[in-house]
C-alpha cells in the first residue's frame, strides 16, 4: 500500500460520510456526484472543474464534462 493510498482511504471515508448527509434522499447518480464533488475539492484543495476531475484519478475525457 502506498503513502498516498493511506492518506486517500480516510478521505475518501470522511467525503462519503458527508455525502450521506447532504444528499439524503437524492437520486443514486446525483448522490455520486456530490460524493465525488465533495472528495475531489477536499483531496485536490481546489474548487476549478479541472482540477476536481483530475483529482478523481479517472480519464479525463468525460469527467470534466460529466461533472459541469
């Protein structure tokens, strides 16, 4: 296990807790996009839509765009 994964596991835990909270009662797909959205300008420190999809750590393609 990398430094990096050690650090990503409880991140990922606290934005998915949060997440739980905030889109109570949201469709699935939206409820994955506030998780990420909340995961991503935590771990990237960043709220630009480039850098929250480059923190996703998936191709970037379509992740911009999905997210916009």
């Amino acid at each position: 296990m990398t430094e990096n994964s050690r650090i990503d596991v409880p991140i990922k835990g606290q934005a998915s807790k949060f997440s739980g909270i905030v889109a109570k009662g949201l469709p699935k797909a939206k409820h994955r996009l506030v998780r990420e959205m909340i995961y991503a300008v935590q771990a990237g420190k960043e709220i630009k839509l480039s850098s929250v999809a480059g923190s996703l750590n998936v191709p970037l393609i379509n992740t911009e765009d999905r997210l916009s």
